[in-house]
C-alpha cells in the first residue's frame, strides 16, 4: 500500500486504490476520500462527541459545516479532527499487507469527501516514525518524481540517482534514502548490475576500438568513464 500510494501520489493520478481493509480515493494526487471496511478513527470519538449527532449531522449535507451549525465544535477542530482522521486511516491501511489494485478514474460519493490531503509530508512522517532500516551498501534511486524535488532535497535525489554508496552520504540524506527504501524506490546494487557494469567497461575500453576515428573514440573515453564511476560507486 505504502509503496502504491507513493507512486500515485507522486503521478498526481485520479482513482480508487483498494486492499483488503480499505479504499482510499485520489484526486490528482490528494487523498479525498477513505472508505474502510471496518470503521476506523470515528470522527465522533476525536471529537469527543456522540456517533448519533455526527450520523444525524451527516444527513444534511456537508459533515464539517452542519457540525459547526450544531455547536459540536469549531470549524477548526473539525479540519484537525478531519485531518487526524485521514492520518489514522492511512496507519491502518498502511499496515495491511493484502495485494492492492487501482481503478484508474473512479470517484468516492459525496457523503465519503473530505478534506484535500497531500500524502506525500504524511508518508515521510509515517515512515521516519515506524524507524524503518536505514539501507546500506551502495544504493540506487530508480525514479525521483518532481513532486519530491520540491522538497529541497535534488542534490541528494541526484546522487541517489546516479547510485551511491550509502557511507559516502551525509547523515542528513539517511531520511530520504531510508524513506525511498520503505516504499520501493530505492534498490540495493547487486552483483548483476556490477557485472553488467565490468561488461560495459569491458565493451567501452578505447583499446577495443582501435580504428575508432578521434570523435568516435572521443565518446568512447567519456562513456567509458561514466561508467568507471557508476562501477566505483556500487562497489
């Protein structure tokens, strides 16, 4: 879930992604809607109110705004316990390990829309929280989308990119890398990939081409080197 979500997130995509526990609705990207199969983070349990009064406001219309015609809270405390809510059953959804789908498109109803939620600040938030394994060796980022270039973070997404060794990192890349680790971004060099490289270097060396005319042998040394580095930074 956490790795699907990620990339839908980050693909600004419209639609259902579904597991066993829940459905959560995107919109370009924001999380608009969650529909679980068992209730979780009742509105009225964050709001320290009835389950009746939130099911009788419900009825009429828009949640937040009838609760706050009825005196139950403030606006507000209705966006944070909106906003708590999505958090916690984004938890619970997280935690579910069953296969996942997405209907491209699909839309929650009316009564199931609540307020737009990026989930991107989440995700990083959750991941960091649960303390998952910092990886080690060398490392490489196979895509960056541009919505987390954003963050300020492109000089370290670049050379997660090109492949790295994670002990050359500073200590505060160790987030982000520990974060594209959790949701599937980020592989571990194998020893295929440092054989392919060896071929490649094998392949490039200008020795091999001896009637390579200047340009062509030219090009030969650049991309020969390119990959010396790549080859020197997975090892």
């Amino acid at each position: 879930m956490l790795a699907e979500l990620y990339r839908l997130a980050c693909e600004e995509a419209t639609g259902a992604l579904e597991c066993a526990r829940g459905v959560v609705y995107l919109r370009r990207g924001y999380v608009r809607a969650i529909v679980m199969r068992e209730e979780a983070a009742r509105l009225g349990q964050l709001l320290g109110v009835s389950e009746s009064l939130v099911a009788r406001a419900a009825r009429g219309g828009n949640l937040g705004r009838k609760l706050v015609e009825a005196g139950v809270a403030t606006p507000e405390q209705v966006e944070q316990a909106l906003r708590r809510q999505t958090e916690l059953r984004l938890a619970a959804l997280a935690a579910d390990r069953s296969p996942v789908s997405f209907d491209d498109g699909a839309r929650p109803r009316p009564a199931d829309v609540s307020l737009p939620f990026d989930p991107l600040p989440w995700l990083r938030r959750f991941v960091e929280k649960r303390g998952d394994a910092i990886p080690s060796g060398g490392v490489r980022a196979t895509e960056i989308p541009a919505r987390l270039l954003r963050r300020g973070e492109a000089g370290f997404a670049r050379a997660l990119t090109d492949g790295v060794d994670m002990v050359m990192l500073p200590r505060a890349a160790h987030p982000l890398a520990q974060f594209l680790s959790a949701v599937g971004t980020l592989r571990t060099a194998t020893n295929d990939e440092r054989r392919d490289l060896r071929r490649q270097l094998a392949e490039l060396h200008p020795d091999k081409h001896p009637h390579a005319s200047e340009a062509e042998r030219a090009r030969l040394v650049e991309r020969f080197h390119e990959v010396a580095a790549a080859y020197r930074r997975l090892s």
